[in-house]
C-alpha cells in the first residue's frame, strides 16, 4: 500500500469518526426541557389545584392539564395535547397531532396516565373542534424559567386565561 493512500484513508475513518461525535454535540435550545406550572382556581364555589407540564423537545412537544380538587387526591380531569414543534428565532409554532384524557381505572376514575388519541380517531375528531392545530408563541427563557405567551382559542388577543404562562423547569 503506498503512502499517500494510506494517509488518505486515516483521514477519510476520522472525518466519519468525528462528524457524527461533532453533531451529537450539537446543544439543545434553551427551551428544551420539562416545564411546570401550577395554580388554584375557583369554579362554583369549589377550590381546583391545576398543573401544567409540558415537555418540550427540538422538533415535539407534549402538554398536559391536570385539574384535581383541592385537598383531594382525586383527578378530576387530564386534558393532554401533543404533536410537532418548530422554532424559528423567538418563535414555537405547535402543530397538534394528538389529543389526550386521563386514563381510567378500573372504577372509572381518573388516573395521572395520559390516554392519547391521533388524528382519525372517534375521540380525536369528536373534541378536536375545542383546538387549534396549529399554534404559534413567543417564548423567552430566563435561567429555570420559561415564559410562554400563545393565541390558543385563536381570538387575536392573549388576554385569556392560560395564553401567558411562566413556566419553571422541573
């Protein structure tokens, strides 16, 4: 073998050595994570306890809703959304993909298991008409904070309740 080959192919086997170790470094947006918020609210007299997770990754996303009374270890209700994420700048664009409830126990209860349910299936189209599918907010990080501001009833303001959420890192 001469020499020139030989130099040739160490330096092809550590270029495709190193490109792939070069992408896996690549870092994460800041927005990457699982974030939290939680508050009270008051309906007819009675006192909820509400949690909002969502999971965000580069191109996903996984948001559920989970309303428990208050001072009860009983869930309520799980309303769950998830589907395809996009960044552009300061910008997320949501493209929902599935809806989600609570899963049921074998009394019918709620549990804290998300069911969830795509596009075609009986749940999916009876509820989807309470949703956009696509949604688009500001987000800004701030060390374990995480403020997001989206349109979700596509009303052109961001007055309502839940469209400005300052979420924490969990």
């Amino acid at each position: 073998m001469n020499k020139g080959f030989l130099i040739y192919r160490i330096i092809v086997s550590l270029f495709i050595t190193i490109l792939p170790s070069c992408e896996n470094q690549k870092k994460d947006p800041e927005f990457v994570g699982t974030w939290q918020f939680t508050e009270k609210i008051t309906s007819n007299e009675l006192v909820y306890n509400t949690t909002r997770t969502i999971i965000l990754t580069r191109n996903s996303y996984e948001e559920t809703y989970l309303i428990q009374r208050e001072n009860s270890g009983i869930i309520s209700a799980i309303v769950g959304t998830k589907g395809d994420l996009s960044q552009a700048h300061s910008t997320l664009t949501f493209s929902l993909k599935e809806l989600g409830k609570c899963a049921l126990d074998e009394s019918d209860a709620c549990t804290d298991d998300v069911q969830w349910f795509g596009q075609g299936t009986d749940y999916f189209n009876d509820n989807i008409k309470y949703f956009e599918t696509e949604v688009a907010g500001e987000f800004e990080v701030n060390g374990k904070t995480l403020r997001l501001v989206r349109d979700l009833n596509n009303d052109g303001d961001l007055e309502d309740t839940g469209e400005d959420v300052t979420f924490t890192m969990i």
